[in-house]
C-alpha cells in the first residue's frame, strides 16, 4: 500500500508536483495497479537471473575519435532560455 | 618514530579525474578540447541528451581507466556494466548520470605515498567510469543567485572516480596521496592536471572513532588540506562542547576556508541505480596482460632507476620524479651534461625558481639548461651566475649567452682576478694590515675591491682565497 | 476518394505522373482526413518528392511518402511524442530510421498522432485528441502507434513507421486492419527513437500489405554503431516471402486463446489457422505458462525504465517551461504541468518500483519473471517453427470506454507484451472481421527468424481476402 505521504515523496522523487489535495486520489490509483502487480508474489523466482537485455552482446565499443558537434545556435535552438551562449535557468537554491 | 595519530583521524578519499588526454568524451564523438571554447560548442544530441539520442562506450577510456587501474595494482573486473544514477540537476542533460555501481572496472588497489612515519599503503577500494555534468555558472552567489547558466561543453567529460579506504590519518597525508596520484595519473598520459576541473575530491573525515562528514567541493590538492584541516578542527571542538558529529554532507568554501553543511532537501537522495538500458556489459579482463605490457615506467621504479643508473641521491632522484615533466625535462638535460650536476641544477635550481613563480617547467627549455650547466662546469660563470641567469631568462626572457654577456657574468680571466688581488693588496695596506689584526671586516672589503676591479667577474670565495695567501 | 495503395502502384503511379503529384495528392487526403492521424505535415514534403524527380533515382522507395511516429526524430520537422512538455521541440538530427528512408529516396509526409510518449493503447493520451478508426469513428485505433495506423488504413500514407514497446504497432494494425512488424530487439536503430522502454521496444513498419511491411524493413534494418544494443545481421526481408509454407510447424499458445478472448475474435484466428493447416502448415498447442505474469512483469520493467528516460524534460533545453522560485520548483511545475496524467501516473510507479525499499520487490522480481516468459518462448519455439494467436483480445473499443480506468487497459495488452519481454519478433496481419470491425492475427517467431513470420504471413494474405476490404469511404 502507497501512503498519500509516499506519493508526495516520489511526486519529489520524480519532480512532480503533486497537489496536496490530489495526493490521495493519486495514491488510490497507483494501488489499484500496484495490487495487480502483487500478482508476482506467486511467482517462484528463487535462482533465475534477471533478464535485463535479451541480447547476449558485450564490449560493444566506439573508437576514440572526433565526429562533429553541433553549432551553438542549433544547441540552444530549442529554448528562449538562453544568454550569451548559455542556457538560462533559475536559480538552484 | 612511529606517528601514533593522536586524535584518531581516518580520512578516506573519492576523486573525481576526469581522462582529458583522450580525443573524446565517455558517450560520444565530441572533443575533449573545449577549454578556450565558447559555452555550448561541444556539444551532441547525446551529450546534451536529447530526446532519443543514445550512448556509445568509448574504447580509449575503458583502456585508460584500466591502466589507472593496473598502475593502482587493482584487479580488473570479470564482468562490468554501466548503470543510471537518478537525480535532478541543471547541469544533469538527461536526469540521470550514466556511471558504474557494483561492478566497477577495477577495485582493491593499494597505493604507497610517504606518510607521517614512513611508508603508508593506502588501500583503493574501487574505481569507476562516469559521466561528468555539464557547468554551471551562477548569477550571483550560489544561495542568493539570480539564476543560473549552463555550459554542457564538459557534459559527458569521461570521468574515473577514484574511492580510497579511510588509511589517510592527516591532512598532510590526504594531499600526498592526492599529489602521488596526479603524478601516477600523468605518467600513464590519461590525464593532464594543468586543466580546470580536471581533479575533483570529495573527502570522508571521522576523529575518535566518531560519525563521519563527506566534504564535498575540492577542488585543489592544497584545497584538501585545508579543508580537512577545517573539519578536524571543527569536530574537535564540538566534541570538546559536548556535541556529536552527526553524518552529514559538508561543503567546502574555498574563499573562507570553511566547510558548511548542506542539509537541503536536495540532499536527501535515492539515486534509484539500475542497469543502462542503452549499453551492454563489458567483459574486458582478457585485456589486461596486454594493457600491463603498455604500462609506463612508473614513478617509483623511475625514481629507482635514477638513483641507480644515474648515481643521484635519493632525495633528488624523488623530487625529479615527482612530476612527469620534470623527470623528462631532467633526462634530456643528463644526456649532455654531467648527470649528477644536472640533478642537482634541475632538482634544487630549476625546480625552486618554478615553484616560487608557480610555473611548470614548459617555460624552461633543455637546451638553454644544459648550456648554462655546461658554463658551470667549464667554470666560466659561478654558480651564483648560474642562477641569476635562470632567475633572469624565467622573469625576462632571453637567451643564457646574452644574459651572461649583458651582465657582464663572464667570469674573468685568472691572470687578470691575479693582477687585480695584487693591485688590491698594494693600494690598500691599511685594509691589509687591519685584517692582520684580526678585523674580518677588512677581508670583504678587499675582495669588493678586486670585484670592482674585474666588475664582478671574479668568484668571491677565489679572491678571497687569493688574498689570504698572498698577504700571509 | 482516399484510396489503399501499395509500394508498387505508388511506383507506377510516379513513373505516370510525378513524386510530386502523388506527394501532393496525399497531403490533399490528410487535410481533409475524418480520422485525424497526423499532428504535423511535412513543410518540405513536397520540395523533397520535387528533388526525387529531378534525380530519377531507381532507389526501393524512391517518391515513396511515408508517415512517421511522431516520437521518431525529424530534423527540421517538429516531434513532440504527443505530449504538451516537447511543444515546439525540433530535433536538430535525423533518427537513424529517418536517414535510411530518405537515403532510400522516401517522402516524409509529416508526423503521427501517439499516446503520449507511447503510454497508451488506444492513442487517447495524445494531448491533441485522438486519432480515430477509419472503419468506425467512434472507436479508437488502437495504440501507441494510433495514428500511424489510422493514417494507413484512411489511405493518407501508403506506409508508416511506428514503434512497439508492448504492442505499439500490433494493436492499432489489428484495429485498423492493416500490416505491422514488430521486429526482433536490436534489429532496427534506436537512434532517434525517443525512449518509452529502451529494453522492450523497436521501430516497426506499418503498411497495407506484407511485401510493403518487407520492402520497408530492407531499408529501416541493420548494423547502426550509434546504438550499442544494435545486431549485425544481413537480411532480405522482400526475398524472404516469396517461399510457401508447406512443411511449417505452428504452435497455438492455449493461453492466447483463453476464456477472455472474444468469441468471434477466437473464430476468426481458428479459421487462420484452419487456412494455414489447407496451405501445407500443421499446427500443435503449446504452451506459454507464465503468460499470466507477462503484463505485470511488463508493465513494471516499462515505467521503472520510463521514469529514468522521461527525466529529461525539466524545461531547461528544449519544450515547455514553467515558472518556479528556483530551478527545482521550476522543473517540478514543469514536469507537472507538461505531463499528461497517464504519463505522471508512469513515471510516479516507475520511481518507485526503482526507490529504496522496493527496488528488489518490484523491478528485481519483474526482470526475473521476465527469464521465466522469455523463457516459455525459447521452448515452444525449439518445437515450432512460429506462434500464432489473436494480437488482440477483442475488436477496437469505443472512445472513452477504457481511458478512466487505466488497468483495463493495460489488460487488452495480454497477448502483445510478452513478446517484447522475450524480444522475439510479431507481425499482426489481418484475419477477418468481428463486429464489422477488423481482427488481427498474430504470428510470432524466433529471434531473428523475420523470414518465416514474414512468409507465414504472406501466405496467409495471398491466400484470403481479408487485406481486400477497405474502411467506408477509401478505395
Ligand atoms: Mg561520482
Ligand atoms: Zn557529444
């Protein structure tokens, strides 16, 4: 079970804002899902690997050498955000 | 004598190096080479992560930490992987850092610095490849800024984040470690110090057995020192109030001096690692013996070999090894000259004349050193000579034979130091005679005279010598 | 009259008239669509088909227009994956899909409506409104892929990309009654493909036909060294068809054909396979045991990815910006106001599924649960030579009827997600008619073995008229 507190916390986690008035609303439909999930629960999984790539590929690498990068205009093409080369933010504090 | 640590101090180190002496970043293809650049020039689609772009694992720097690593004398892994590090942040492209988490490329290294007492094994407990963030600059000071601007040029920078055991009892002790291993790092030719940024520590401090504080923020091997010496202090005297260290981030002020804590909300993480979706596992042991076979001489075996080959003493032979530069600067200059006059020309000279106006020895060129030892030794200018040439050439440019031309260096002809002596004697007898009675004073001021004389191209001590018998 | 027309009529239509003309005749129908597939024509569509003419190129889909999902990478066009947070983004690159098509001389109509960022099966997450199933309007065309397929199917694009994370391309093909292919992982670029699912999905070809889903894949597939998970394989899919099915051994997992399955959505397959049995095929039943686990594992490996992948908007660089006292804020109203509730819903059980404390319980046991499907797969097909099933459960459902409940969803996905867990391929093709409204038969094979779903596939259309029917209104 997902408290309305937890789902403030990964609302921050995930920077989220979640309005205090929705949090619960919110922690009622990620249970309703979370519940279908307890389904694995009934799964023996005792001694399986996690399959986190269905491919058996390693050591694929790139040589250390240069290929173009973009211009500073098409870098901060996507933004109004920007000053002198940079791209603006507010402030982190 | 053995350094018995009286406050029970256990510092134990991260360090963040970034491997800028490759040609490109961790991911992708970008240069390295943005340091004179403007801001946003060396940038890609994956480097500035945007939507859809995807990374590729540099070959070069999974060599190169591996050799940090072998250099290290860690083992390398059977089997590493890359995975996400969740979290916020401007300078962050895609809110997730790609490094490694518990497969890293290489761990339980040692390392042999000097330490309080002797020989101190740091133990490496791992070290891991990573991504660096982009920069940020703040408009104003960090709390009251008015905003923020983002550089991504160094975004995507391939990093290897070094992580001692807490072995280090001193300050002193953490920047040694911190200075062998730039100088580790610079022989294997993956990194390049002189390089803003290019060496970053987080420190972990406990006293007494107590809770420890992770300062984070150095950004300098005096830095460190400082700031560890900062935090010993303030912990000591909170504990002496009846306060606990409590675990906590801290972060170093570099301006003041001081270490501040940093509880903000921001520090609460949970960084959510799982494996990059993106890249596949590195099995690259089989690599090894072949990396160790591409292995430089390394500063130790160098410093032995000094001693060994050229017949310098210790002390020179690790001071001339202690930076790669100068250990190649001081090899060329041996090749012409004297080794053992040269060590100590390169080693207490050149080095000393460096320090004091914070220069490396680029400025110095091995040519001008070995001509102006050659002089030394063919005793055509004094020693003290010597140096104000070097003085001169470092704050004034030039060359060693028109400096010691100008100067009027050239030391004289022994016939002419010998008609002056005695031309001296003759014109001074009371001098002379004052100095029979004892008064020392009498003696200098003969040997100005001589010097005068030959405007100062004679060796004092010579005329001095000169002097003395022939009046006794 | 919008009109189904294939690779090979386009072909002949160009060497008649002009890349030109058909180019414009197809921006013509999508101005005036009843089903609203596309979010953003192509501006320079026509000046590229201009430039194929002047080339007289012999290139496979020289003056071919193509429709794109709209969360594959356009350089210059807009590509928003549908969602309020990319508004305005232009992607400064090419998808590597992207450079392969218009190397291959290939128009690039405009951009397709999706659920938003690929979070959906019905494309009602789309923050522009539906795309909307040209045989019925009132229902929806499936998703992610909706408007990939409505855009098909109305007669707008002879062929599409789209992608397939857990059915993306397979469910609106067998809503809209079209063909789609989801290819094995790792066989077609990721580069450019904005991630939903980076384990799970691949860019697949949509189209009327088989040979043109073919055609399409010989252009889109191969080795690109910009994607690390990327196979190095030479295939020739067009070829591949061209040999009959005689002799191939087919399995009928008993667990797609459960109680939950619409009867008639069940006849229709079992007259598929009838059919295949008269071409020279036999069938056994296998089985596919933790099938019942699939969309769990699924649905938790999809989201503890999509957290992590969807991290990037936070309105520093590109797409909407909210205003906030600092930059934490800021992101945080951004992400909120930015994301559609589907989305946030995602990326919230994503986090923490990935958060401390639940990390082993959720994600770690999904992963494992996904060893035991793929599992399932590798030994049905060691016995097999394909899989065959019903790609959907049921026929398209009405606009509106599922998207308040969310995990009803999630359950019309039960037969389409396993096959990204294990990373085989699946072509949905059509196999009949429920309701008045389109069924979809799925055919799935080994890693790699494009071929025989392919020719199994072929076979089946060449042999049926199913493919033949068209939506009121297209010709
Ligand atoms: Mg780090
Ligand atoms: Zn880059």
């Amino acid at each position: 079970m997902i408290t309305e507190e937890e789902v403030e916390h990964v609302g921050w986690l995930a920077r989220i804002e979640i309005d205090r008035s929705k949090s619960k609303e919110y922690a009622e439909q990620l249970n309703s899902v979370l519940d279908y999930f307890k389904q694995l629960d009934e799964v023996d999984t005792e001694g399986v690997e996690p399959t986190y790539h269905v491919e058996d590929l390693v050591n694929v690498l790139r040589p250390d050498t240069v290929t173009e990068s973009l211009t500073q205009e098409e870098a901060l093409q996507n933004t109004e955000h920007k000053k002198d080369g940079y791209f603006r933010a507010p402030g982190i504090m | 004598m053995a350094y018995n640590n009286p406050d029970g101090v256990m510092i134990g180190l991260e360090i963040h190096v970034q491997l800028n002496r490759l040609k490109t970043k961790m991911f992708c293809g970008c240069s390295t080479q943005y340091h004179n650049s403007q801001p946003n020039t060396h940038v890609c689609p994956v480097c500035m992560g945007l939507p859809g772009a995807l990374p590729v694992i540099n070959e070069g720097a999974v060599e190169a930490s591996m050799k940090v690593g072998l250099a290290l004398n860690c083992e390398v892994t059977d089997r590493t992987q890359f995975h996400r590090k969740n979290y916020y942040y401007p300078d962050l492209p895609k809110g997730y850092q790609v490094s490694q988490y518990d497969y890293p490329i290489v761990s339980n290294g040692k390392v042999v610095i000097e330490g309080e007492d002797g020989e101190l094994v740091v133990r490496i407990r791992r070290a891991h490849m990573e991504e660096d963030p982009g920069k940020m600059v703040h408009m104003g000071t960090i709390d009251k800024s008015r905003g923020t601007l983002i550089d991504y040029n160094r975004s995507g920078m391939a990093l290897l984040e070094i992580v001692t055991e807490p072995d280090l009892r001193s300050p002193k002790e953490a920047r040694r470690f911190l200075d062998k291993l730039r100088n580790i790092l610079e022989y294997l030719d993956v990194f390049d110090s002189n390089l803003e940024g290019s060496m970053r520590v987080d420190a972990n401090i406990s006293i007494g057995g107590g809770s420890r504080t992770e300062v984070k923020n150095i950004s300098s091997h005096k830095g460190a020192e400082r700031a560890l010496i900062y935090e010993i202090m303030r912990q000591k005297n909170l504990l002496r109030r009846g306060g606990v260290v409590t675990m906590e981030t801290r972060h170093f002020d570099e301006a003041r001096g001081v270490t501040t804590s940093m509880r903000t909300k921001e520090e609460e993480h949970d960084y959510r690692y799982f494996p990059e979706p993106d890249l596949v596992p590195l099995k690259v042991k089989d690599r090894t013996s072949r990396l160790l076979d591409t292995l430089p001489e390394l500063p130790d075996a160098r410093r032995d070999r000094f001693v060994s080959q050229y017949g310098v003493p210790e002390m020179h032979a690790k001071a001339l090894t202690s930076d790669i530069k100068v250990a190649d600067f001081y090899e060329m200059v041996a090749e012409k000259v004297d080794p053992k006059v040269a060590a100590t020309w390169v080693a207490d000279v050149l080095k000393g004349e460096l320090n004091y106006r914070d220069l490396t020895v680029k400025s110095f060129n091995v040519e001008d050193m070995v001509k102006i030892i050659q002089m030394v030794i063919d005793d055509r200018i004094t020693d003290r000579s010597g140096v104000e040439v070097i003085r001169t050439m470092l704050d004034s440019g030039g060359i060693p034979m028109d400096i010691v031309q100008q100067k009027g260096l050239m030391k004289a002809e022994d016939s002419v130091v010998s008609s002056a002596v005695d031309e001296a004697i003759k014109e001074n007898a009371a001098a002379v005679e004052d100095y029979m009675q004892g008064k020392e004073q009498s003696m200098n001021f003969l040997v100005g005279q001589v010097m005068k004389k030959t405007r100062g191209r004679a060796d004092p001590q010579t005329v001095r010598e000169m002097i003395i018998s022939r009046i006794k | 009259m919008p009109e189904w027309i294939n690779i090979s009529g386009i072909r002949e239509k160009i060497t008649d008239t002009s890349a030109e003309e058909v180019t414009l005749s197809h921006i013509d129908k999508i101005r005036n669509s009843r089903t609203y597939g596309f979010s953003a024509i192509n501006e320079k569509a026509v000046e590229q088909a201009k430039e194929i003419d002047s080339r007289k190129t012999d290139s496979p889909l020289a003056g071919v227009p193509i429709a794109i999902k709209d969360n594959i990478s356009t350089l210059g066009i807009p590509t928003t994956c549908s969602s309020k947070i990319l508004e305005g983004y232009v992607p400064p690159y090419n998808a590597h899909v992207i450079e392969r098509l218009v190397d291959a001389g290939a128009v690039i109509l405009g951009k397709t409506k999706m659920d938003e960022f690929a979070m959906g099966s019905s494309t009602e997450t789309c923050c522009e409104g539906p795309a909307l199933n040209p045989w019925d309007t009132e229902r929806v065309a499936g998703g992610s892929s909706g408007g990939s397929a409505a855009a098909v199917a109305s007669g707008e694009a002879p062929v599409a990309l789209g992608s397939d994370t857990g059915g993306s391309v397979r469910s609106p093909a067998s809503f809209c009654g079209i063909v789609a292919l989801k290819p094995t992982y790792g066989t077609v670029s990721r580069y450019g493909l904005i991630a939903y699912a980076n384990s799970l999905e691949q860019i697949g070809p949509m189209g009327t036909c088989v040979k043109d889903v073919a055609t399409v894949m010989d252009v889109i597939a191969g080795h690109d060294p910009r994607d690390s998970t990327s196979i190095k394989k030479d295939m020739n899919y067009s070829k591949s068809i061209e040999k009959d099915i005689n002799g191939m051994k087919i399995g009928i997992p008993e667990e797609y054909l459960s109680d939950g399955i619409n009867p008639e959505v069940q006849k229709c397959v079992w007259d598929a396979i009838h059919k295949m049995e008269d071409l020279g095929a036999t069938w056994k039943s296998v089985s596919l045991p933790h099938t019942k686990y699939a969309l769990s594992s699924y649905y938790i490996i999809a989201m503890s990815e999509a957290s992590s992948n969807l991290a990037r908007f936070d309105g520093t660089r590109y797409g909407l910006r909210a205003e906030g006292e600092n930059w934490h804020v800021m992101a945080s109203r951004t992400r909120a106001e930015g994301f559609g509730d589907e989305v946030k819903r995602r990326i919230l059980l994503g986090t923490y599924a990935l958060s401390a404390g639940y990390h082993d319980k959720y994600y770690l046991k999904a992963l494992k649960v996904r060893t035991l499907v793929k599992g399932d797969f590798d030994r049905a097909l060691s016995e097999t030579d394909v899989l065959m099933g019903p790609t959907m459960p049921d026929i398209a459902f009405k606009l509106g009827e599922k998207i308040k409940d969310p995990l009803s969803l999630y359950l019309t996905d039960v037969n389409t997600v396993p096959v990204n867990l294990a990373g085989v391929p699946s072509i949905s093709v059509p196999c009949g008619f429920a309701d008045k409204m389109p069924v979809g038969l799925q055919i799935i094979g080994r890693h790699f073995d494009e071929e025989s779903i392919l020719r199994a596939a072929y076979s089946f259309e060449q042999n049926t008229d199913h493919h033949k029917k068209r939506p009121e209104g297209v010709r």
